[in-house]
C-alpha cells in the first residue's frame, strides 16, 4: 500500500463514490419541476398552442420529459463512481413516483396512458443521462 505523505493511501486513482439519498431526490424533483414548468407553458399559452396541431404537442411533450429525465439522471450519474446505469433508472423511477403524486393531486383522473407514458419517457431519459455520464468517463482524453 503506498501512502502519501499526508498518510493517505494513493493505490485507488478515483473514491468510490455513489448519489445520498438528497441527491436522488434532488434529481427527481428537478425532473418533475421542468415537467411542471412545460405544463403551466401550455395553459398560460393555451391560445397559441390551440393552433399547434395535437400530434406536434405530443411529441413535443413527449420530448420534454425525455430531456428532463434525461437532464435530471446526468447530473446524478455524475455524483457516482459506478452503476451508472442503476443510478440513472432510481433516478427515473422517484422521478415517476412524485410526477405521479402531482398528476393525483393536479387532474381529476390521470389515465393508464398518462401514467405509463410518464413511465416510459423517465426510464428512457434516466438510461439516456446514465449513457451520456458513461460515455463522457470512457471517452480517452
């Protein structure tokens, strides 16, 4: 075991390092507020939208939650060492837990499709930011 002067063992290049419970929470919070923020965007300006057609809001939407479960899983992937992968999903799965409490507490009755589309696009943008954080780590400098 090497030590350095200050006595601190030097074999290990990088501290093993993994998210706090704040951080995951943090992470999820931040991905439902961006959701939100789309949301109140579409009935502040419901006038201009009402002239988008309803398949190019969608998809739009559609696109918003992907980037922020995306945006929301990189910067917790960041915080770890290791498990990327795992990291970015726990991030997605709060996320669809507290998006969930809002569509309960927002809309009279969220709908299978709802609540299954919040589902899909969180896990796909917590496995998007996960891959991003890998591959910026394994990409040689």
């Amino acid at each position: 075991m090497q030590r350095s002067k200050s006595g601190i063992d030097n074999t290990l290049s990088e501290e093993l390092r993994s998210p706090t419970l704040t951080d995951y929470t943090a992470g999820a919070i931040m991905a439902v507020g961006l959701m939100r923020i789309w949301s109140m965007l579409l009935g502040t300006y419901s006038e201009f939208f009402s002239r988008v057609p309803e398949r190019g809001l969608a998809v739009t939407t559609f696109f918003i939650y992907l980037l922020s479960g995306a945006a929301a899983s990189y910067l917790v992937c960041t915080r770890a060492s290791s498990k990327h992968l795992v990291v970015g999903l726990k991030v997605a799965a709060l996320s669809w837990v507290f998006s969930l409490f809002l569509a309960f507490s927002a809309t009279p009755a969220p709908t299978l499709g709802m609540v299954t589309a919040l589902l899909v696009t969180l896990a796909a943008g917590g496995l998007a930011g996960a891959y991003l954080v890998l591959r910026v780590r394994l990409t040689p400098k």
